[in-house]
C-alpha cells in the first residue's frame, strides 16, 4: 500500500507502475480525474480516494464488468456504514436522502499494462460540508448524518471489493444478480447521452450478461455499453 499526503490522481500513479493487489491511496488529488476527461475534486482530508490495481485473471469479456463490481462493493460499503446507497449504471453510487438521491462516489476504471490489470479508481465523499460540495447534485457520509471513520471505510471497501470480484469471477450469474438489486436505474425512465452525442430517451429495461444497460426506447430495445444516465421522474 502506498500513502500519500497529495498526488496529481491516485489512477494516474497507480497505473505508473501497476502491480497486482497495489493499493495507492492519497489524503488530497490535485487533479482527480473522473471519466471523459470529467474531474473529480475534493478539498484534503474530506473524501476516502483511492486506486487498487487487480488482475491479471479477469477473462476479456469480463472487463466490462470490473466497474459493477466496483459499484457493487462501495454501495455495500456504504450500507456497512449505515446508509443506504444504490447505483446508477453503471456504477455512480447515489445515497438516498429522504426522498432524492445524490452523487456520494464515483469510479474510474481505466486498463492498464500487458498482460492487462484493471486499476480500480474509487472516490467516496465522507466529511465534505455544503459549502465543499463542487456540484449540487452531491452529497457527503457527514451530510446524511453518517459519523464514519475513513479507516474503517476503507477496510469496508477493499472486502467488499475482494468479495465482488470473486464473485463477478466465479458465478456470473450470481454476480449479476448482485448488480441488479443495487442498480436503481432498472425500471426507470432515463436519458442515456451516448457517446456520439446523441440521447436515447427511454425505459431501463435489463442488464445483460455484458453489463450493459438495455434501454427499451422508441426503435425497441437497445443494449447500450457505454453512457451517462439521467434518471427522469415521472411526470
Ligand atoms: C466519476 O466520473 O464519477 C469517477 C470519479 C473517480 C474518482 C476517483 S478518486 C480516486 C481515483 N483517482 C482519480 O483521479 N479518479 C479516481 P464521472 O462519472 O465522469 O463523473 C464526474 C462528474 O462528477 C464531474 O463532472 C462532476 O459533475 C461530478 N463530481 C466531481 N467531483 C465530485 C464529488 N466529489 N462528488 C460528487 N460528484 C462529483
């Protein structure tokens, strides 16, 4: 494990020099990243960001799973820690406030290396106040009135991690179940932007043995793999 005070992003160290089962984990990110060239801030000492590099036994078609399991193992985390969290495909992890659901966590996974590992990005909002907030739609462990220690979280986390890739490895099935129960996007009507800048508006229908989301939209349904997902109320 690596600690350190400040890095520009824990993703971009770890994948310096990726190292199976590395964990590389920083107090402050200078530049945190997110995904699409998207950032990630967080002001020092106030979120739990952090890297594990894993692989190289991950079979090429379930790469597209890493970023799930790493949903599956925070949202778990987060109920550890008494809150009750959901993701949003694929794997934004919401936490439930009364009634609306804002942004806690977030997860890059970027490939990394040959024979190729997954490093594991994973950021989680602990202490942050209302005023550290970068976006409105966020929200912190403090916020939702949750005292929890980043330690202890983050010993939560790597377990959790542990067991869901284990499980995404084992029993495909098994795993995807685990997916589905936490994913609050199925069932919901959604906006999907796709990454030829187009919408697919439409109802969240499954996720498929890919991970990907099928969207039932006005040409049928559409299994889309990669996507940022607006959850639309019903009117
Ligand atoms: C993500 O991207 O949500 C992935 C974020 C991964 C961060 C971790 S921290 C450890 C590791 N090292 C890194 O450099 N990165 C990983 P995306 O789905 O693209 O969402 C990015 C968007 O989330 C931004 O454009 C903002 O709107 C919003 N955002 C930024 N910081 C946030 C925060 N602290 N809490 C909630 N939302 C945030």
């Amino acid at each position: 494990m690596t600690l350190l005070p400040t890095a520009d992003s824990t993703n971009t160290v770890a994948a310096s020099n990726p190292v199976d089962r590395r964990v590389v984990i920083a107090d402050h990110q200078t530049s945190g990243r997110g995904r699409l060239d998207r950032s990630w801030v967080a002001p020092a000492g106030s979120a739990l960001t952090f890297s594990a590099t894993v692989g190289p036994a991950v079979e090429p078609s379930a790469w597209p799973l890493v970023p799930l399991a790493a949903g599956v193992a925070v949202a778990a985390a987060v109920r550890r820690a008494g809150g009750s969290a959901s993701l949003k495909w694929p794997n934004d992890v919401l936490l439930d406030v009364g009634d609306s659901a804002s942004k806690l966590a977030g997860i890059l996974v970027e490939r990394v290396g040959d024979p190729p590992l997954a490093v594991i990005g994973i950021g989680i909002n602990v202490s942050m106040s209302e005023a550290e907030l970068p976006v409105p739609n966020a929200t912190s462990l403090t916020l939702a009135g949750l005292a929890v220690d980043r330690a202890e979280l983050f010993g939560w986390v790597l377990e959790e991690l542990d067991a869901a890739l284990e499980l995404m490895r084992s029993d495909r099935t098994a795993f995807l179940e685990s997916y589905r129960r936490a994913c609050s996007t199925l069932g919901r009507d959604v906006n999907v932007s796709l990454p030829d800048g187009s919408t697919l508006t439409g109802t969240a229908q499954s996720i498929d043995e890919g991970g990907r989301l099928v969207v039932d939209g006005p040409e049928g349904a559409r299994p889309v793999g990669v996507g940022d997902v607006v959850h639309v109320r019903p009117v």
